[in-house]
C-alpha cells in the first residue's frame, strides 16, 4: 500500500512544448518556415514543479490538478507516473475541458516567447479541492491562482474556501502566486483586497519579491532591508503566519508573525518549536552553483522549505534548506531532475557548500549562527 501523502501540492498544471532550434539568429518571421529539431515535452506548473521536488525530497506528496480529455492529459500523466504512480491518485481528467500547455519558443541568443493556453486551470473552483483529497495530509500547498480565472475574479472567496476548509481538515496552508500581466484581465484584479481576504488563512505565504509588490502596488521598489520589511509588515498586517518572499539569484527572506497564537496552528500540525518561531526575520543569500537552467527554482525552493518544516527544522536551518533545494535545481536546464535526496543536500551543506556575497542593503543585521544566513534580531 502506498504512503498517505504528507503533502498535498493543488493548483496550477500544464505541458510544456519546447521545440529545438538548432541554428538561426532568433528573429521569426511572418510568413517564414523555421526548421527545428524535436520537441521536448515537460511538465510545468507549481502542482508539477513543487510536488515532484517533494518527491524527490523524499517526503511522500498528492498532486492534484485538472486535465482536459486530450493527447496532452495523456502525456501529462504519463510523465508523472513515471517518477511515482501514486503521486497522481488525486489528478483530475474532465470530459470537455482542455488540458493546459505552454509553448515555449526559445531560440538561441534571444529570451524566450511563451505561448499559453489555460485551459483546465481557468475552470478550477474551490469544489476541485475536495475534503477526501486532503485526509492524512499535514500541507495543503496551493500554486499560481493568478493562472487560474476562476480563482481571481470573486475576490478571493473560492481561495479562501480552499483553505479554511484545509483548517477545518487539520492541515497547515501554504499559497505561491505568480507573476500577473499588466495588461490583461489577471492585471485588472484587486489583488490587495484579494489577498486581505485569503492570507487571514494562510499559514505560509510564499510568493516572489516582483510579483508580489506588483500586486501591492503595481510597482517593483528597489530591492534591500527597508523595502523587504516594508512588504512583509502589509502582508503580516493582512493576516499571514510567515511570509517567505523569494528573491531570484538574492537568495530567500522569511518574516514570522510576533503573535504566537497565529502560529499555533502550524507549528502544532508539523510538530515545531513554537517560540522558535514568533517574530523572526532572516535573510540566505543563494549557495555558489553553475547554473544550468532557473525553470521551476523558486517552486524548488518552496519544496525545500516545505520538507524542511516536516523534519522539525527551526528557521533557520528552514532557510538554508530551501536556498539549497533551490540553488541544486538549476544545475539542470529542466525544473526538477536536478532536485537531489534529501540526505543530499544536506551533506552538501554541511561539507561547506560556499554562498554568494550578501550584495542587499541590510544595516544592523547579523550572522545568525547557521551558515550564511542572516538575522535581523
């Protein structure tokens, strides 16, 4: 019998499409023929990318998402039961609907075009999130509703059932978003009042720093200290227990709630010290890597935090897990393969894995005593 899922990673899911190119300058032409190569198929998508790290991780996982009746359902399945049939017990396959994809035109020399089709995702209510789907689970971690249409446009109200009904089942929460285009319907969303409306049952906010002041503010401010502060303070003030904002080739910043009492849920679900975590503010840099491909890395970083907080972690080391887990993911061009066994990364760590020089502005802090992660107590 397979291993109840710790787990459960809902949400976003699609195929990738990724044709080779083998020569040209990168400039396509209307009414050219390009010759490529052959397409390489992937999974993307925060349900894929955090829930086959996990796996990998070794921490038992439940993917659930929705699939359209096509070719591209089968290859999605097909390349996830590859790594573990039992990670796709709770995937959803509708008659009618269309499976998610993304072509990703990436010619040599010049950044990547992405062609998007939503498809199943856009219809994912909070009814695609069944109680049965979450027993035995300690995490319901959900990706990328700014991908998802019928999760942005009520202010909240079906993401927040999701997760009050993760609480009521016993688990802790934990919520990743993604970038919004300015210019479309996602752009036009009141993502302040959306989040003032579901962070109240969020245990673990995780979004990127860009994405996330573009939802506060529609601007991106300088990246330091103050600026990092600043954002945390308004998302705390919203009603998050931690908020951990990831900050690309910066490295990872975590800011914990000064009320213990809005922590004890998560810390009684995953076994945590409490006063571990009441009013904490740290700070990794990114560990020395030869990067071969950032595809999926700050959904690899969240894994890495998440199997941390399985393991009775304390913050720190919370930290310094998920920049690892991270930062070993982009040593290959996809999302995951690069991902290794826990014990791994560890060892790696504790051999000396070098980090890169703290390039952020952050007077009056100071080492924490866990390798190069910072505090700012």
């Amino acid at each position: 019998m397979a291993e109840a899922a710790q787990v459960v990673v809902a949400g976003h899911i699609c195929l990738d499409i990724i044709p080779a190119f083998t020569h040209g300058d990168g400039v396509l032409t209307p009414g050219a023929l390009t010759e490529v190569g052959p397409a390489l198929t992937a999974t993307g998508g925060a349900v894929a990318n955090t829930g086959l790290a996990l796996h990998r991780l070794g921490v038992p996982t439940a993917l659930l998402g929705k699939l359209g009746d096509d070719p591209f359902a089968t290859r999605v399945l097909e390349i996830l039961e590859g790594y573990d049939p039992a990670l796709t017990r709770s995937m959803r396959r509708l008659n009618g609907e269309t499976t998610s994809y993304t072509v990703v035109i990436s010619p040599p020399g010049v950044d990547r075009y992405f062609l998007h089709c939503p498809g199943a995702n856009a219809t994912f209510g909070d009814k695609d999130v069944p109680e049965d789907s979450l027993v035995g689970a300690k995490v319901l971690h959900f990706g990328y509703p700014p991908l998802m249409r019928n999760l942005q446009l009520d202010g909240g109200e079906a993401m927040h059932r999701v997760f009050t009904r993760a609480q009521s089942a016993g688990l802790a929460t934990s919520l990743d978003m993604a970038a919004v285009d300015p210019d479309s319907e996602t752009g036009k969303v009141d993502w302040s009042a959306w989040m003032k409306r579901v962070l109240p049952a969020i245990d673990l906010f995780v979004p990127s720093y860009d994405e996330v002041c573009f939802m506060l503010d529609r601007e991106v401010p300088p990246l330091d200290g103050a600026s990092l502060r600043s954002v945390s303070d308004r998302l705390l003030d919203m009603g998050a227990g931690v908020v951990l904002i990831k900050l690309g080739d910066q490295g990872l910043y975590l800011r914990s709630a000064a009320d213990s009492d809005r922590l004890s849920r998560m810390v009684r679900v995953l076994g945590l010290d409490g006063s571990n975590w009441i009013d904490k503010e740290l700070y990794a840099p990114c560990f020395v890597t030869e990067v071969v491909g950032t595809t999926g890395a700050g959904d690899c970083t969240i894994a890495g935090l998440l199997a941390a907080l399985l393991r009775g972690e304390s913050p720190e080391l919370a930290v310094q897990s998920a920049v690892a887990v991270g930062a070993a993911s982009v040593e290959a061009a996809d999302a995951v393969s690069a991902v290794p066994a826990w014990r791994e990364v560890k060892a790696r760590v504790k051999a000396g894995w070098a980090s890169h020089v703290v390039k952020l502005d952050l007077p009056g802090w100071s080492k924490s005593g866990t390798g190069s992660v910072m505090t700012a107590r």
